[in-house]
C-alpha cells in the first residue's frame, strides 16, 4: 500500500535551517507529483510547495526564495530544504500525494522555530 514517512523536523532559531524528507512507496514514484503541506494549531492545512514528476516546483507566496522542494526518484524521497526560518513556518509538515484516486498523507513532522 501507499506510505509516505516524514522525517527531519526538529527545533531551530529563527533564521536556521532544516531539511525534511519524505521517503515513499508502494507506488509509482517517478510518475507521481508530490508535494508538502503543513498546518499550524488553529490553522487550515496550506500547500507549501509541490514537484511535478518532471521535477518542476511550484512555491506559494510565503515561502519562495527561502524553501526548495527536490526529489530523488532514485530513492523514491522528496526533500524541503528550508533556509531563513520564521516563527510562522512552525507547524507539521506533511507529505502528499493523489494516487489510484485517493489523497494520501504520511504522518507529520513536527517544525519548531523557537529562540
């Protein structure tokens, strides 16, 4: 079956950097768009970036020119490099993909930007 396992969060100061993963399978990964969402307590869950299978990524406003999305088909994982960390990106950062008509998600990780 499909699993997507996070991995990567932690703690960090504002301005800090961290890099998540997400390693898949029980798919087609190299056929798949992937993407990141997180979501803060209290807060609707928000697309932070996605790649296409091609390897073309797409930021929301928020984030470009801190964070970058890769992936390693590979390795079946997709990676967020986040640089130039702030308090409102502390949040669980999910891994999503739609496959065999379903949305999938893996667990979480936790991102805490604290000083």
């Amino acid at each position: 079956q499909v699993q997507l396992v996070e991995s990567g969060g932690g703690l960090v100061q504002p301005g800090g950097s961290l890099r998540l993963s997400c390693a898949a399978s029980g798919f087609t990964f190299s056929s798949a768009n992937m993407a990141w969402y997180r979501q803060a307590p209290g807060k609707q869950r928000e697309l932070v970036a996605s790649i296409t299978s091609g390897g073309t990524p797409i930021y929301t406003g928020s984030v470009k020119g801190r964070f970058t999305i890769s992936r390693d088909n590979a390795k079946n994982t997709i990676y967020l490099q986040m640089n130039s960390l702030k308090s409102e990106d502390m949040a669980v950062y999910l891994c999503y993909v739609f496959w065999a008509g379903r949305a999938r998600w893996g667990q979480g990780t936790q991102v805490t930007v604290s000083s």
